[in-house]
C-alpha cells in the first residue's frame, strides 16, 4: 500500500499468511529495523496438516531472518516464540544473524514487569547471544535494584477499574484479588530476589543490549518510543507484559500494539485514540480462545475498545495476529467491520495489504 511504502514500513509476516507471527520492518537510507523477529506454528485447531504448519512457519521465518540481516536494529517486545528467534532451535537456519555483529538489540526489560517462564526464556536468549561471542551471562548479573517501587500497574487503569460488569462484578473482584496476589508474589519472589542482568551490554563487536522498557531512541529519521509494560490481555494477565511501540517517521505516527489481545484494556484504548497515530498495528482478540479461555465479557471489551479506536480517523488499521486463527473471526468481530466501513477507515489484514486474502478464509 502506497501509505505503507511513503513511510518505509515492510510487512514481514503475520498470522494472516499462516504462522503465528507480528513482524514488520522498518526501513530508511540510514538504517533498517525489525521489529519482533519471530514465528511459530499455528494452533492445532488450526484447519491445517501439521507438515502445512511447519512449511509456513519455515517460509515466514526465512522471511524475517533475510530482514533480520539487513537490520542494524532489532526490537523484541515480549518473550513469546512468535516475537523472537530462538539460537538453541535446531529447526531455523542462520538464526543468529538476527543477532550478530554490531546490531543494536533493544529488548524487554528481563528483570521486572515479567513473568517466571518469560524471565526463564529472557535469560536462556541472552545466554545463547554471549556464548555465541564466547561470553558468559554471569559477567552481567547483578543484585535487584535496592529500595525500587514496583509500582501495580492496575493503578494506572481508571477506566478498567471504574468499569460495571454487572453481574460478573462478584467475579471479576474475586480475579483481581487473585491477579493482586500473583503480582505480588512475583515482586518479592522473582524480582527483588533473583540476580538481575544488567542493562546496556556492549560487547566487543559492536553488539549492544539494552532493555527497551519506558524509553526513547532515535536512529536518524526514525523516533522510537518504547512505552513501559502493559498487560499482555486483561488485568494481571498471567501471560504476563508486552511493551508496545510508538513510531515517528517525517510527519507519519504509527503504534504497534505487541500482543494487547484486544486491546482489552479500556485505557489502552483511550491512551490510543489520544495519541492519534495514523498508522495502527492491532493484534485485535484471540477468538479462537472463545468462549473456554476467552469469555464474552473481554470479547465484548475488546470490540468496544476497537470501535473507539476507528472513530479515532487513522489512515490505517492493520488489524491481524490473535484474531486470525479460526474461521469464524469476522462473525465475531463483525461491529469492528462495520464500523470501519462506516468510518471509511481502511482496516487490513497483513495479507490483504498484499493483495492476498486471509489464508483462515481459503482453508
């Protein structure tokens, strides 16, 4: 698309063209960057042969990895297999080309705001990125951070708080206390526990690592704002924290929500349409996950909260990861689609920005 083109932007692969994946590139004379360098396979309840599944998980990561060389920056919002590479997967050639000489690795922060198997996978990364340039992670741990406050991030949510659930209220009181308790429990067990690894590694190639949570960097033309995390999903989402990104190229502003599954979050939504970006990456809500893992209550949410965002006037929606997975994802978001039109507002899946229908609607 000609929008698309005008700012640099490529769209890597996403779950549209058959792979769990939310990749796009970022590109410029002066500099490439990729954001979330990942793919996985889809879901088993996905209308595919398994052999079908892993040809185009390979075909997208082929893809991301030929971005990947290209890139001198290379940004990962969250520790989910669909977002990063693996160096320890036996199945991807040349994955540590994303990672090698001289690249600028902006990463999720992998000692606060992050889940236990996202801490462990975090680690596991920056591990293999070392030993690769024979380096060792206990060069860089450290002690937690003396008399930090983790702040709970539920406080900074006043819509989603004030919100009448109506009959579920009981319910979703009973979650937040238990979603309170996890939190909790992660701040005194994990985070200001267990060793740390410090921020800004500079290694002797030119390689630098550095935690991208609640920070700005500009690499020439380009303006990146990492935000601080947000819940990956509803509040205190056990699936634990993304950190979405806020692009500013010339007089283009463009938000790529990570994995917001919705957003669900009415004050994700609200903090969206404020900023008025004219490009929106939307991950959109996991429908495949309805109504067992995902009830109607959030579903309804994540419509609510994706109407607010059309009425915002973006020139463009892409609207695709989570909520390309089963077939029935446009009856489920039908008001979204309508609305859309309604606005005359261009809401695309990656594959249609490609001039290909969403593989989901062919199988």
């Amino acid at each position: 698309m000609e929008i698309l083109s005008n700012v640099g932007i490529k769209l890597l692969w996403s779950d549209s063209l058959g792979a769990k994946s939310f990749s796009i590139a970022l590109t410029s004379p002066y500099v490439n960057i990729v954001i979330d360098p990942g793919a996985a396979e889809m879901q088993p309840s996905y209308p595919l042969p398994k052999k079908t599944k892993a040809k185009l998980r390979a075909k997208a990561l082929e893809k991301i990895i030929s971005a990947c060389e290209k890139a001198r920056v290379i940004i990962i919002t969250h520790y989910h297999h669909d977002h990063y590479v693996r160096l320890d997967d036996k199945t991807i050639d040349k994955a540590y080309t994303c990672y090698n000489e001289g690249k600028t690795l902006i990463m999720k922060n992998p000692n606060i705001y992050i889940n236990e198997s996202q801490w462990i996978r975090a680690r596991t990364l920056i591990e293999e990125i070392l030993s690769f340039r024979g380096r060792s992670i206990k060069e860089y741990v450290m002690n937690p951070m003396k008399n930090l406050t983790l702040e709970d991030p539920l406080n900074e949510l006043p819509l989603a708080l004030s919100r009448d659930y109506g009959s579920y209220n009981q319910r979703k009181q009973e979650l937040i206390r238990k979603g309170r308790d996890w939190f909790n429990k992660l701040v005194n067990k994990l985070w200001l526990k267990r060793e740390w690894i410090s921020d800004n590694i500079m290694l002797n190639d030119g390689t630098k690592l550095v935690w991208g949570d609640d920070k700005f960097f500009n690499f020439h033309n380009i303006e990146i704002r990492i935000l601080k995390p947000w819940f990956h999903g509803v509040e205190y989402d056990r699936t634990g924290w993304v950190t979405p990104i806020i692009i500013r190229k010339g007089n283009y502003t463009i938000f790529y929500s990570s994995d917001l599954m919705g957003p669900i979050i009415e004050d994700y939504a609200e903090f969206i349409v404020k900023m008025r970006p004219d490009i929106i990456f939307l991950d959109g809500p996991p429908t495949y996950l309805f109504p067992y893992m995902f009830n109607r209550i959030n579903l309804r949410r994540a419509i609510e909260n994706a109407i607010a965002i059309i009425k915002s006037k973006p020139k463009l929606i892409i609207y695709d990861h989570h909520i390309l997975r089963e077939r029935k994802w446009r009856e489920r978001i039908k008001e979204v689609l309508l609305e859309a039109s309604k606005e005359q507002v261009d809401l695309l899946t990656v594959a249609e920005c490609l001039g290909h229908k969403p593989l989901i609607d062919t199988v």
